[in-house]
C-alpha cells in the first residue's frame, strides 16, 4: 500500500475508491446485511447468527455484505437483523436464531418469501 504524502494524495485515494464502489454496485446485485451486536445482541447469540448467515450465503452463492453494527434499539427482539435488497426499503428481522437464520437466506434472501418477526418501522428516512 502507497502512502499518503500529501491533500492531493488523499484526494486521489478517495477518487479511487468511491470509483471501485460504484463500478461495483452497477455490477452486483449486493444484499447488504447488518446483524446487531451490542452488548444485548451478543448476549442474545447474534455471533452464532452471523455466522450462520456468513455460512448461508456462500454456500448458496448469495452476494451479500454482512456486517456486524451497534445497538438498533431493538434490546427486546434480540437478535435482530437489518435485511436491504437492492432497490427495496430495509426489512428487520427480530428474534433471530440460528435455525431462523438458515430459514431467512434461504427464503428472503434467495427468494422474497417474507418471515415472521418483522419489526415494524418506527422512523422516518431522511435524505440529506
């Protein structure tokens, strides 16, 4: 990795990676995954549901980024999972377990059978 000298060097940097992942949004149908682990998510099993999810989508060829995030105000419905199909609002799945997580690319992310444990929406999106 080259390093960085100078403004003109950073600018150039950024240039090249908004460039990398545009290029690679128009060429990929990218579901992007976000499982929730704060500290009540994590106690609730969200590793093991991550990997699950992890191991789901290779194994199906499922492109999928999945990421891990903080707290989604969801303490109750731990674990919880923030589910965004390419051209489609966020979906979050509540009460994730292994099993369910299996269930959930298997069904949504492959196909668009909607599960139970659908948290409703409680804000409001804003683009700035």
């Amino acid at each position: 990795m080259e390093k960085i000298k100078s403004v003109a060097d950073l600018k150039k940097k950024k240039d090249e990676l908004l460039s990398a992942s545009t290029l690679r949004k128009q060429s990929e149908a990218v579901i992007y995954v976000k499982v929730a682990m704060a500290t009540c998510g994590i106690a609730s099993g969200a590793k093991n549901v991550m990997e699950v999810i992890l191991n789901e989508c290779n194994k199906r060829n499922i492109t999928a980024e999945v990421t891990q995030t903080g707290c989604m105000g969801y303490c109750y419905a731990e674990p919880t999972v923030e589910v965004t199909k390419p051209g489609q609002e966020p979906v979050v799945f509540g009460y994730i377990t292994p099993l369910k997580a299996e269930e959930l690319v298997a069904k949504y992310f492959a196909g668009n059978e909607m599960l139970d444990g659908v948290i409703p929406v409680n804000y409001e999106k804003v683009e700035l």
